[in-house]
C-alpha cells in the first residue's frame, strides 16, 4: 500500500515544488528585480524589465517552492528592498509581488491613455466571433467553481438580493417585475420590443 502511494503521489509532489524565486542583478551586484516562476521564467524575454546580460546576473534565490510559497517570498522580498517608484527602495518592480499587479501605482497621466485607448477601441465582428468560440471551448475548473460559490454566497443569498422570487408580468403594453401580480389584466411574462 505504502509503495502504490508514494508512486502515486511522487510526480504530484514534483510538480508543486517546482517554482522558485529570482532575482535580477546589477553590475555592482545589488538587485534590481525579483520575480516568482517556474520552468524558464527567469530568462524569458517577456518582461517590462529588461534581462540582464550575462547569465550571472540572472540569480535564483530560493527553489523547490510551493506557487503559495514562491508568492510569499516574492512579497517578502519586494517589501524588505523597496521599490524605487514608490521611493521605498532599489527595486524596479511596479508591482508588490505575488500574482497580478496587486499595488502597483499608475500615474494620472498612464491612466489617462489609458482610458483612452479602450474608449476607442473596437472589435471586429470576426475578432469577437473568435472570442465567442474561445470562451465556449473554455471549461470552469471544479476549484474555481468552488471559489466562486465561496464567494458570492455573501452577496447573493436570498435576503440581500433585491430580484429573488420577482417576475416579469405584462398587460400587452407595459411590463412589471415583481413578486406579486399587479393586478387582473397582468399575465406572467414580459414583452420585448424588436423595433
């Protein structure tokens, strides 16, 4: 039994423990960049910060992580040197660490162009048919399902949610939405303009 267990368990345990921490050096040896990853990360070109040179300034800091465990140590890392956009440091991360851009600050004049560009921006219908056919091959995992429910069960239980137990009801003119018949003339459903 111990033997089936430990040949099952084995590959799985290798692959949690397989991300790590890194760090981007200057020429005087002080870092200028953390990062978490896995596999190739530390010398992918796709970076807002430029890779150094020469491998030797390419460092791992700790390996063998957990992804929870290589995000704490992001984190710790990035808090204890300081960022140099926030003038807490030496750091040129925009970001605290862990996963997604938790804390990084853009300027008023970023946000702007920002805005901007998605204001102006229009998808073509074969664009939007691709994203279409995208999203209905995508599958929700059993744990984001879970997380999901975790948390809307807060904010849509049955007391807070304005909408529950009301319908749609129409006289053939207006339409109503609520728990009750508005009266005699109403039958149940709703009427939809296609002008």
């Amino acid at each position: 039994m111990l033997l089936f267990l430990y040949k099952y368990l084995q590959p799985r345990l290798k692959q949690m423990n397989n991300y790590y921490t890194y760090a981007y050096l200057r020429e005087d040896g002080t870092p200028y960049y953390i990062g978490k990853g896995k596999a190739g990360r530390i010398n992918n070109k796709l970076h807002a910060i430029n890779l150094p040179p020469e491998e030797g300034r390419r460092i791992f800091l700790k390996i063998n992580l957990t992804d929870e465990e290589a995000r704490k140590h992001e984190i710790y890392m990035i808090f204890v040197l300081g960022r140099k956009d926030l003038g807490t440091g030496i750091l040129r991360n925009m970001t605290d660490g862990g996963e997604g851009c938790a804390g990084r600050v853009l300027s008023e004049k970023t946000k702007k162009k920002l805005s901007e560009v998605h204001k102006n921006r229009k998808k073509s219908k074969e664009h939007r048919k691709a994203l279409s056919e995208a999203a209905k091959k995508r599958k929700a995992s059993d744990k984001w399902k879970e997380s999901v429910s975790v948390a809307m069960k807060g904010i849509m239980s049955r007391e807070k949610n304005p909408s529950w137990g009301k319908k749609w009801w129409n006289n053939g003119v207006e339409c109503k939405f609520s728990r009750e018949c508005p009266g005699k003339e109403y039958k149940l459903g709703r009427i939809i303009n296609k002008a």
